[in-house]
C-alpha cells in the first residue's frame, strides 16, 4: 500500500485531508511541524509528501534540505494561493507539483492517481541517456548536437513537475516533438496528450474546439460538444502557435491557468480541470507581444519554463543523422532497402534548410520514391541550384489569364502522365502528399475528365 504524509499545522485541515487520501488507497500519516515531518521520515518513507509552506518552525520548503530523506519521495506544496513565483519556486525545489487552498478535489484525486517514485523516472532518464549515446535519439527527437543535448537536459529537468512549458522555434524544428517528450516522461504520461494548432481553425470556432459548447448556445450547436480542456484532463494539452490565437481567447485561457477552471460556451457552470499546459510560437515572444498578437500577462504566466528549438541550420552535425534515421524508417516500412550515395549526403548536409527537420523528412520521402535502384543519388535532391531532374526537361505551356484551378489540373495530370500513372513518385514530384493527390484526381474524375478517369 503506497503511504502518504501530510505536512500542515492546522490539525483539522491535515485530518480531513488525510480521511480524503486514505479513501484512494493510501496509508497517511500527518505532522503539525517541521520536527514532527522530520520524525515520521525517519519512521517510514512515503510514497508522497503533502508539504505546507507555512509552518510554526519554519518554511516548509526547508524540509527539501533533507534530501537524503525525501530521495525517492514525490513532493507536492501546499500553498495558499496560487503564482507565477510559486510554480518557478516549486520547480527550483524540485517538487511534483503544488496544491492550493482550499483543495480542489478533483487536483487531489489526480496528483494521488499520477504519483511515481523519483527513482522511476530517474531510471527512465538513464535510458534515454543511453539511447542518445548509443543511436543518437533521446525518445523521438533526434541529433547530438550540443543545442540539443541542452534541449533534452532542459525536458528532463521540467517533465517531471506540473509547471507550464514554452517552446519556442523556427516551423517546422519539432516543437511538437519536444511536447509529447514532455507528456511521455512526466507523471501524466497514461493520459491523453492532445496537439491543437490554434492557427489552423477558425477564429469563430476555436473557443467552441478549446473549452466545448452547449446545445442550442449558437445557431448549428444541435449538441453538446466537449473541447480540448475536458478531452486532455489528467494529461496534457499542447497548444501550438498560440500567437495565432484571438486576443479575447488568450484572456479566457489565461483565466484557466489562474483559477484550473472554465466555462463551456453557452454555460454559467464552471467546470474544474486538471490539465498540463504546453505552449509554442514560431515567433520571437516579445516581438509577439510588441505586435499585438499575444498578450503579455499571458506570455508570464506561460513562460514559466521556456524551451528553444534550434533550426537545422545551427546543427549541421545532425543532417546525416536524421536523413539516416529518416531513410531507415521508410526503408522498414516500404520493405525495401536504399541507401545514400557520399554526393547526395554531402548535399543534404550542405543545404541550409529553411523548412528545418520537416522539410529534410519531406525531401528524404521524395529522393525514396523517386530513386530507381538501391542507391540514392543527387539526382533528386533539387535545391539552391542543383542538379535538376529529368523530370524538368518535359515542359507544359501554360496561356497567361489561365484560372488558377486549371493551371493546377493541368500540371498534375501532364506530371501523372510523365510518369507513367506512377502515383507516388507523381506526388513526390508535385511536392503534395499521396493523399492529396488522390482527393485532386477524384475530382477531376467527378468533373467529366476523362485524362483522370483513365
């Protein structure tokens, strides 16, 4: 039976909240004082400690200084208010997370449900450390460049806290990435992570996605939608390009941040939430701020633990290892085996890449498809003035006033036809995914052309 101690001088308090945690399984044990906290360490190690600020003899943050102790104990603050200054010095000390008064059950119930012995993540770090050394790969980000090293020190040193995460980064860098690390390593990893990219839905719906809806609260709510608050609690919501996200909208989540509480539209009840929120931006922050395109209260209250993802171009040592690492996946999945010949690697590395780590998985997946042998020349490699493909040398006339669709029909069906209806390497050459193509072909198929049809 996991046990659990509680820290607090109020008597009353620490009783009720020992009753509640009892109720989930655990053992407790409660103390009114620093001495008597340091008395029951010495009797029994708990899973847990509950740990008050506020003390008769003293802060409770002083109990951190046994840290032989409190070694494999996960630490949650109890405070009474909650801040900016609370989460960075929560952090610092190297606690769970933190509890604020009066206690929100459903946080309680949580941090109960997610507690993990230090020991264990400890022994997972080790492992990503030995996966870095050995292939290269902390988890699913890739390089052992010293920007990324600093990256994955930087993961390891907040995942396992509840603070809120900033990351910054050039498109495209694999900011994502360094979230969902985040939501593996930490004490919420069997929740749900879920990716919201706020620039790519409306702004007249992105409040309706974020916090959900009732039924009839506007015209085509036919029922009630639940949003990515709710559908992430107990794990971690990663909201990406948050600078493209209405003003209005940042205050009602800066809100969320502050209370752990929100609104469904069209609803007066407030719903209470238990979510990890990650945030990211391609921009620089303050320039953001600057602009008018974030808040810069809700820019504090997320930046908490900032993180930068460096562009490809600042970690050239990197491109031979994830152009690898890239190939062999595909490799695997395809079932066939290619591999680069020294010109072509010396090109990739070479290349400055503007589009960052998805822009060299893109152009490995075209190079791929459109190598005939096992091995994976330049020939494909078509960037800053190299080499072009024989593909270029067909040409298409296009008359100048040309509506746009129609341009675009006629140079997917002439580059269908140079290849042979080879529908991949079509794609890969066209730059657009297979699905993309197909959803292009069965239109034209729908409009009557016969070219698409056959």
């Amino acid at each position: 039976m996991p046990h659990a101690l509680v820290v607090d001088d109020e008597a009353d308090a620490a009783e009720m909240m020992a009753a509640l945690i009892s109720t989930e399984g655990f053992s407790v044990a409660t103390a009114g004082s620093l001495r008597d906290a340091r008395r029951q360490l010495a009797l029994q190690e708990p899973d847990i400690v509950l740990l008050d600020l506020m003390l008769p003899d003293g802060s409770g943050m002083q109990l951190f200084e046994d840290a032989k102790a409190l070694a494999n104990t996960e630490i949650v603050l109890i405070t009474g208010h909650a801040s900016l200054e609370t989460s960075i010095e929560a952090l610092r000390l190297g606690a769970a997370d933190y509890l604020v008064k009066p206690l929100n059950m459903k946080q309680l119930h949580g941090i109960l449900s997610r507690v993990t012995k230090p020991s264990k993540l400890r022994a997972e770090a080790d492992t990503l450390q030995s996966g870095l050394e050995a292939e290269g790969h902390f988890g699913l980000l890739w390089g052992r460049s010293a920007g990324m090293r600093r990256v994955y020190e930087q993961i390891l040193r907040v995942s396992g806290t509840a603070v809120t995460v900033f990351i910054t980064g050039e498109s495209g860098s694999g900011k994502e990435v360094v979230a969902r690390t985040v939501h593996d390593l930490s004490r919420r990893r069997s929740r749900p992570f879920l990716a919201v990219n706020c620039g790519a839905i409306s702004p007249h719906l992105i409040e309706s996605e974020i916090f959900g809806h009732e039924k009839g609260s506007f015209t085509g709510a036919d029922r009630q939608h639940l949003g990515f608050f709710e559908r992430s609690h107990g794990g971690t919501l990663f909201l990406d390009e948050i600078t493209e996200m209405p003003l209005e909208l940042q205050v009602k989540l800066l809100r969320v941040l502050e209370t752990g509480s929100f609104m469904r539209v069209g609803s007066t009840q407030a719903i209470e939430t238990d979510v990890r929120v990650i945030a990211a931006t391609n921009r620089p922050p303050e320039q953001a701020v600057a602009s008018g395109k974030l808040r810069e209260d809700l820019l504090y209250r997320l930046n908490v633990f900032p993180i930068h993802m460096p562009p490809l171009k600042d970690r050239p040592e990197d491109i031979e290892l994830l152009a690898e690492h890239f190939l062999q996946e595909i490799c695997k999945r395809e079932g066939e085996h290619k591999k680069w010949t020294p010109v072509a690697m010396e090109q990739l590395i070479r290349h400055r890449w503007p589009g960052n780590v998805r822009d060299l998985r893109n152009a490995v997946q075209r190079a791929f498809l459109m190598a005939e042998g096992h091995q994976i020349t330049d020939e494909w490699l078509q960037f800053d003035g190299s080499p072009s493909s024989p593909a270029d040398s067909a040409t298409l006339s296009i008359r100048i006033g040309t509506p746009l669709a129609e341009v675009e029909r006629a140079v997917i069906l002439a580059t269908l036809r140079r290849f042979d209806n080879h529908k991949e390497k079509t794609a890969a050459a066209l730059g657009v995914s297979l699905k993309t193509l197909y959803n292009r072909l069965k239109d034209y198929t729908q409009d009557g052309s016969e070219e698409a049809e056959s």
